[in-house]
C-alpha cells in the first residue's frame, strides 16, 4: 500500500477527468466531502456543478456533465496506472442536481484495517507545508485565581498544540503569564502592611491569602484613597529594581507556582518556553522602548489627554492605548513587545497562536492591526483561537466562593462524581484519568468559541458525548482482546497478529460502517490541525464509539459458533477501534483506562 492517501489519488483521477473534457485543471482545489448517510457513498464531489464548464459544456445541464464525468472516470480506472485505485472502488454514482459518489471496495476497507493493526497505530499523515508555531496558552496571572476561562484556555491550547505537533509542525508551548503590571504595587504593599509570609508560604492554597490581601487593600482604599499612592510607590519600586519589592513579587511568584504546577500536573499539561515557565509579561518590561519608539516612527502613536493610543486608519477599530497618561506602560504594550520578541526569536515566519477567551477578541483585532500596520507579519501568522464563557447551571458552587468559580473545586466535583458512579474497584489513579477526561471533553466537545454550562451529569454520563463514554467503548475493546488473547498494555505496542485473507469474509453492514468511519481518522485530524478545532476530533471519536456500539451488540466475536474469518475480521475491527481511540483522545490531552 503506498503512502498516499487513497482520497488523494482519488482527486488526481478527478482533476485527470475534467481536463480531458476540456476544464481548466487550474480552476481550485478539490475538497472531497464524506456524505453524512452512507447510502450517498464514502466520498462525494460537487465539481460537476462548481467547476467552470468549459464553452462546449456551456449548454449540457450540471447533471448530465457530471455524469459523463464518470464515463470518462471509468475509462481513466481501466488503465494501469489507476489500478490500485480501480481497486479501491466499488462504485460510482451520480446523485441529485450533479454529486458524483464514491463506495470504496470492501477489499479496500479491509486492506486499511490490516495496514492500520500491522502499524499498530493509525495513520495521521503530515502536513505537506510544516511549520513554526507559538500556541500560547493557559496564561493565569500570579496571585490571581486560576479561573475556568484559564482552565478552557489551557485545555484547548494543549489540544491544539498536540494536533499541530501531531500533523509534523514545530510548536512551542508558551505561557503568557500576567506577572506584572501595577497591581503588584499595591499587593506588595498589603502584604508588608497585613500580610504573613510564613503563614503564607505554610499555606496550600497560597493564592487564595494573596487574592485575601489584595481585596483588603482595595476596602481599606475605599475609605483611605492615599493608600491607592502607596501602591503606585511600591509598583514604581519595583520598577526601579528595589531589592524588597522585587524580593516580594518574586515570592508572590513562586507560591502561584505552587498550585499552578499542581493544575498543570493534574490535566498532564506543559510548556516548552522559558524553562516550561513561558515568558511571562515581566519578561517584557524592558523590551517595550523599542516598540513605542518604533510605533511613533511609523506616525501610528497620537496623544489624547495625556495618553498615547494608536489609531486606525479609517477607525476601524477603536484606538489602542499603549501609554498611559502617568507614562506606565500597558498589557498591550507588553504584547507588542512579546510579538516583537517571537519574531525576533524564533524567525520571521512564526506562526502565533493565542488561546484567550473570547472576550479579548476585539483586543486581539486591534493587536494583530497594529502589528500589520507596523509590517511584522503576513495573513495567517496570526491567530486567536477564542473560548466562551464557562457557566454555572447550580449556583451553589458559586455562591460558597464569592463569585469566583475555583478550579480545584470543579475538579474535585468531578472526582467525586466519579468515584460515587464506579462500579469497577477502581484506583485514585485510574478515577482522575476518568474525571480529567471528563472535564476536558466537556470543554473540547463543541466549537470552542461557544459557552459552556458547568454540568457533571453531561460529564460524566456513560450514555453518550462525554469522556468517559468513549473511554468505556475503548475498556470494551481492550477487553474484548484481551480474552481473546492478545497481548496489550497501555504503555506498550500490543503484540504483532498475524495477518489474514481479506477474501475469505464479507463484512456486515455495521461491519463496513465502522471500517469506513476508523479510515477517516486522518482527514479529521488534518481538518483539526488546520482549523486549530479540536472538537473536530471529539465528534469523530463520539461517532466512532457510537458505531463501534453498535456493532458490538450486533456482531458476536468470542462465541463458539463464530468462524475464524468472521473472528479475525471483528478483532481487526475491535484493535483498530482501540488504537485510534487511544490515539484519538491523546490528540485532545485524554487518557484511556483499562477498566471502568
Ligand atoms: N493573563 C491574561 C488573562 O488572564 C491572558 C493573557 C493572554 N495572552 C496574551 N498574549 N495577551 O486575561
């Protein structure tokens, strides 16, 4: 078997077809579609309706055209060189104002499924163009909570860096963590004023004191404005190198890593930049002169009360400010400085992806608009991969909090939800995998762009659309192999089995389903990576575990009176189910279970 997709093969005969019609071969690309219902065929075509006929066509109806496309189609897999795909193809067929449908063969199917257990894992071919890429993700900032926004963010940019890793890019995991900024000032101040260090740093949860002290700082402020000047003095010392200030930022620091090193730990997360750190907004601050000066060089800065902002042409976007009127410098002013960073660092043709909630999207506009009218980067070197809103449906867990919706709790919700649901003695372990699972596909199922109501019934549900459903379809298959004798750990390659003849069995309708669905596998990783859309993959593996149900129920494997052929057959299916789906769920950050 070569190592061309057959669907590209597939667009070669095509675009082979239509020039010797007398279409323009040039005219695009061809995206082949997978037809929803499979009685509309494996793969399906539109050009004989979207393709620019030809002046002798000009008159003849999409329909007809498409079908004397097929004519010449059939001619063309008559010769030798399309054999392999002539093979591949049971039938074609014209369908509607003009699709032209594709059955793959049975021999075919049954071919991929032997090639993808003899590889013992599925293909995912690379992208043809690779590239360099930042996904920076996550980006909590230091004695500040780390919210759920944080936790989508972490979730989806992880997910998105594993699909572009796993295609044949070069990603670095960045980390963009608010480190500076003039509320260190203030928190300076309010823990030498009120604060504890040791009853702080003897805390477990460090940063929940921090968040304590800096709401106390701003109450007493309420009543004593003067202690605002106090902050300021403590935020310009710290500006100024002042050994106590920076002594105290550095351990505000360090105890946010604490428990941020726990989150990242716990979701199996982590970052290649900066000693696995990111560079954080402090590591700008002294890179930003350049930037504002090369700003007013380029007549992009205005002054307007003191400050200096941006401005678009044509306004069409609001001005970005960049300068304060006191001079201070500003969150966009150190990302102008970090883009400028990148570029410098990693070369001009990085790719840059920020995974930032969506509430950010006009500021992200108004970034990516200054660094084009400063001629940093072309189209598509810069993205904002945006989440929505996670909300609450039981408000209980907000209410105990304040209005803070606390990442170990939703955690440790789901957890208990669980362990109180296992019906297997199942290990801690094994428990978080399946909490973790949970809470990730909850927040990968669906366009990331869209909120998301909290739910742990929908979490955690074995019924459908949830982690653990599709961990449960793999605990089936594994086994499943595992009575029938094949040897299988997670950690390493299951034994090699011995190949079998295709010709001697035919599958059953929900036989040849599933084997049609496991052979998408790499498309839909392509069509992820490309669109930084990890749910791309949850609805392929949601699907997959649906269908592999359903033949589950259907088709007997270990019974007494079941052939050799059929068995080998249904276990090439079963393995083939069990490889992608642990493939599958590690594109998203997920890890299987052998029980449940
Ligand atoms: N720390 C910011 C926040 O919590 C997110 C940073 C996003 N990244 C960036 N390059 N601005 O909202």
């Amino acid at each position: 078997m070569s190592n061309v997709p057959m669907t590209q093969t597939l667009i070669s005969v095509i675009k082979a077809g239509l020039s010797q019609l007398g279409y323009q071969a040039e005219t695009g690309e061809i995206n082949l579609e997978h037809p929803a219902q499979s009685q509309f065929g494996d793969v399906s075509t539109n050009v004989a309706m979207t393709w620019p006929a030809p002046a002798q066509l000009a008159a003849v109806a999409p329909r007809q055209r498409a079908d004397q496309l097929v004519t010449v189609l059939h001619e063309l897999l008559n010769q030798p060189q399309w054999h392999e795909l002539a093979t591949a193809i049971a039938k074609i067929t014209v369908a509607g104002p003009g699709f032209i449908n594709f059955y793959w063969s049975e021999h075919f199917l049954m071919a991929e499924i032997d090639r993808a257990v003899q590889q013992r894992t599925p293909t995912v071919l690379k992208d043809s163009k690779p590239k360099n890429a930042i996904v920076e993700f996550s980006s909590p900032n230091i004695a500040k909570p780390f919210t759920v926004g944080h936790l989508r963010s972490t979730i989806i940019g992880d997910a998105v860096a594993r699909l572009m890793t796993a295609v044949g890019h070069t990603v670095y995991r960045d980390n963009h963590v608010g480190d500076w900024g003039t509320q260190f000032g203030k928190l300076v101040y309010a823990i030498k004023t009120w604060g504890n260090e040791a009853e702080i740093a003897a805390s477990d949860r460090p940063i929940k004191k921090l968040v304590e002290l800096y709401v106390q700082f701003h109450q007493e402020a309420e009543a004593n404005p003067a202690l605002e000047d106090e902050g300021r003095a403590w935020f310009a010392k710290l500006e100024a190198g002042d050994a106590e200030a920076r002594r105290l930022w550095q351990r505000c620091i360090e105890w946010s890593w604490q428990e941020f090193d726990q989150i990242y730990q716990r979701l199996g997360v982590s970052f290649t930049e900066n000693d696995g750190r990111g560079y954080g907004e402090s590591f700008f601050e002294n890179k930003m002169e350049p930037i504002i000066n090369e700003l007013q060089q380029n007549g992009l800065l205005k002054e307007s009360e003191g400050a200096k902002l941006v401005f678009f042409p044509d306004d069409v976007l609001p001005p970005l400010m960049v300068i304060k009127k006191d001079g201070s410098t500003l969150y966009a002013t150190r990302d102008l400085a970090t883009d400028a960073f990148r570029r410098d660092h990693y070369g001009p043709d990085i790719t840059i992806i920020n995974e930032v909630g969506g509430e950010q999207a006009l500021y992200f506009q108004q970034l990516f608009e200054t660094e084009k009218l400063l001629g940093w980067f072309k189209p598509g070197q810069r993205v904002h991969v945006k989440h929505g809103h996670y909300r609450l449906k039981d408000s209980k867990m907000s209410t105990r909090k304040g209005n803070v919706i606390w990442l170990e709790d939703i955690l440790q919700a789901a957890y208990d939800k669980v362990d109180s649901q296992a019906q297997t003695d199942l290990n801690e372990a094994e428990k978080w995998r399946i909490a973790i699972g949970a809470v990730k596909w909850h927040d990968l199922k669906r366009e990331s762009t869209r909120d998301i109501v909290f739910n742990l019934d929908e979490m955690v549900s074995l019924q459908g659309n949830s982690g653990p459903y599709v961990q449960y379809a793999f605990v089936r298959c594994f086994s499943l192999l595992q009575k029938a004798g094949w040897q299988w750990r997670a950690e390493q390659p299951p034994q090699k089995l011995t190949s079998f003849d295709v010709s001697t069995y035919s599958y059953t309708q929900k036989e040849r389903e599933l084997a049609a669905h496991l052979i998408k596998f790499s498309e839909v990783v392509e069509v992820a990576a490309t669109h930084y859309q990890p749910h791309h993959v949850c609805t392929y593996l949601n699907q997959l575990a649906q269908l592999f149900n359903s033949f589950y129920t259907e088709s007997p494997i270990l019974a007494d009176d079941v052939t050799a052929a059929a068995q080998a057959a249904r276990l090439y299916l079963v393995f083939t189910t069990a490889i992608t789906i642990q493939f599958g769920l590690d594109l998203i950050g997920i890890d299987i279970v052998e029980r449940m």
